[in-house]
C-alpha cells in the first residue's frame, strides 16, 4: 500500500532527528482513512529544541520525500516534551509544500489520547496533558461561530467541493462534541447529518466521492448544492451556537 511505503519512508528520514514520538491523528488513527483522499496528519514530538539547524533538517527530510505517491498529503506538526502541553503555543508545522507555525488544536490533542495511533516511540498520555470536555467543546463552538458562520455568507467557496465536505461534516462533528463531548469520524459524521436536518441529496454526494469514484457533477448541480448547503448550515450554526451553555 502506498500509504505505508511513505510511513515508512518518513520515519526512516526521521532517524537523524531522533524522536521520542511519531503519532498518527485523523482519518488514519480513525479507521475512516481513504488512501489518495484523505490525508496523512502526523505528529512528531523531538526529545531537544527546535534550532534551525533542526529545521533544516526537517525541511530536507521532506523535500526527500516530494516525489513519492501521496507525499503532498502529509501534514506534520513538530512539539517538544517541554512545549507540547502549551495549548497556545505555535509549533513548526509542514503542509501543502511549505513550513509555517501553527497550534495543536484541542480537537486534536483529543483524537490523540482517544485513538491516536502510535507509529513510534511513546505513547500521547505521557506526553500531552487530557483535554476537559468543556475546553473542547468551547472550542467546536467557537470554530462554527467565528470560522464557519461567516464562511456561509461568502457564496462563491460552496461551489467547491471540499467546502462543501468540510462543512457539513465539521458541522455534524461539532454538535456530537458540543452536546456529547466525544469525537465522532467523518463516516459517522455523514450517517448522523440526515437526522441533523442536512439536505439528503448533498450527503449522498459527499458519502460517494469520498468513498466511489463518481462522475464529475454538473454545473447545475454544483450551483444547487452550493445553496442547499448554504441555506441548511447557516440556520443550524445559528441553532448550535444559540443551544450551546
């Protein structure tokens, strides 16, 4: 499998950077992986600082990679054993090509102690502090709230697919969280959106070109599915947001 010639390839680059982890989150911890669709969202935790000349390494260890099947996919966020329980911190990150900073997300740090899979070295409990329930559904809600909401309002995103994925599934992810306080993965996120209220016809189109190999849509069902999904979401953040204590 392409995927785990990759995994394996990274962390052989890894050696020269002795980790003390590398833990897999997302689809792939989940068991709703879809290779070649979905993505690969590591972490890795470094036993030292992050110096450039670590950096450098990092950069190189992934410029290695760039040819192989899938390797565009991978997105890894870098901690250390002192930074890694900082939930504001930023922390080096590679995605889409390039090296940015970003934080560890409550949503994820969750995904790691609840079904993280470790791929090498110890395991996240000894590492990362648990997230309270009540942090993590604070921040679903204030992701709907303030990411979300106003993405609703700017029509010209909802003819894409990948927002209309997004979005609808984040969405049904959130109020599992919100009102349970557990994770949910995206195949459950989409078996759950009909009793949610989300238009029928728009699931079904996520559930296939996630999971078959459809023909390209039209134009016309583009637009129409950019506003069934406009004008179901933005009514039901509005509900979530008001509902949520």
């Amino acid at each position: 499998m392409q995927t785990e010639t990759l995994l394996t390839r990274f962390r052989h680059e890894l050696t020269a950077l002795d980790p003390v982890a590398v833990w897999a989150h997302g689809s792939l911890a989940a068991d709703d992986y879809q290779e070649g669709r979905s993505d690969l969202d590591l972490i890795v935790v470094l036993a030292g600082r992050i110096t450039p000349a670590v950096v450098w390494k990092i950069a190189t260890a992934h410029a290695r990679l760039r040819a192989l099947p899938l390797a565009a996919g991978l997105h890894c966020t870098y901690l250390t054993p002192s930074t890694a329980a900082d939930p504001d911190r930023r922390h080096l990150t590679w995605a889409h090509a390039e090296l940015f900073r970003r934080t560890v997300s409550p949503v994820t740090r969750r995904e790691l102690h609840a079904f993280g899979r470790v791929l090498d070295g110890r395991p996240p409990a000894g590492l990362l502090p648990p997230v309270p329930d009540r942090v993590l559904g604070d921040f679903v809600v204030r992701d709907q709230r303030d990411f979300w909401r106003p993405a609703v309002d700017n029509a010209r995103l909802w003819t894409r697919d990948i927002w209309v994925d997004l979005g609808l599934i984040t969405f049904a992810r959130a109020t599992v969280t919100a009102r349970e306080g557990r994770l949910i993965s995206k195949r459950e996120a989409l078996d759950l959106l009909p009793g949610l209220g989300a238009p029928v016809e728009v699931v079904e189109d996520i559930r296939s070109r996630r999971y078959d190999d459809p023909a390209p849509p039209t134009g016309e069902w583009t637009v129409r599915r950019a506003r069934l999904t406009r004008d179901y979401l933005g009514p039901a953040i509005d509900a979530l947001t008001a509902s949520y204590d």
